[in-house]
C-alpha cells in the first residue's frame, strides 16, 4: 500500500469527495491534497472524479425536454399501478391526471 504525505492511498481516496467539496480543513487538507495530487496511483482516479462532478454540475442546470419527462413520469406510474392498464380512466384528482393536466394530454 501507497502512502504519500503520511496518508494511506485506502484513507485518501475515502476522503476524496470531502477534498473535493472543500469540506477538509487544515492539515488533515493539506496531507490529503498533497497525496490526492501527487501520488500516481491516485492522481488518475482524483482527476477523474473532479471532472466527473464538474460534469455533473453543468449538466445539472440543463432542462429536461418535456418528452423525456414525461416518459419518466409514465414508467414511475406504470410501477405504481403494477398491472394497471396504460390506458386506464384517469380519476380527476389523481397524479395520472395531474401528469395528463402539466404535459398536455388528455
């Protein structure tokens, strides 16, 4: 096993999200940072999870098209109703109607 800065590749890379979100502070920061960006072995897997969450960041604040959405929706009611038919009368007050009522149909 790996230990860089007196950390362990194990304790870096459990502590690695928390490095990320700046929620490490202190020394215990600074010897994980040093090992996150120099050790070889984890360099690669630090790396990739930044560009993962910024990733995930971005694409965070991009809008679902109403399509997809409404597919989503459709396949969480199918689950719900477990043998009921797509087609089925939609009670006034119910969240099949409510889905129908925001994604324009019905």
């Amino acid at each position: 096993m790996t230990a860089v800065a007196g950390v362990p590749c194990r304790d870096a890379v459990s502590r690695l999200w928390e490095y990320l979100d700046g929620e490490l502070a202190g020394p215990d920061a600074d010897a994980i940072r040093q090992h996150l960006e120099t050790c070889a072995r984890c360099f690669p897997h630090t790396e990739f999870q930044r560009a993962y969450r910024e990733y995930m960041a971005q694409s965070a604040h991009a809008p679902l098209p109403p399509e997809l959405r409404r597919r989503v929706f459709e396949a969480l009611l199918a689950e719900m109703d477990a043998g009921g038919a797509a087609d089925a009368p939609r009670a006034p007050g119910s969240l099949r109607a409510l889905i129908d009522r925001v994604f324009g149909k019905g």
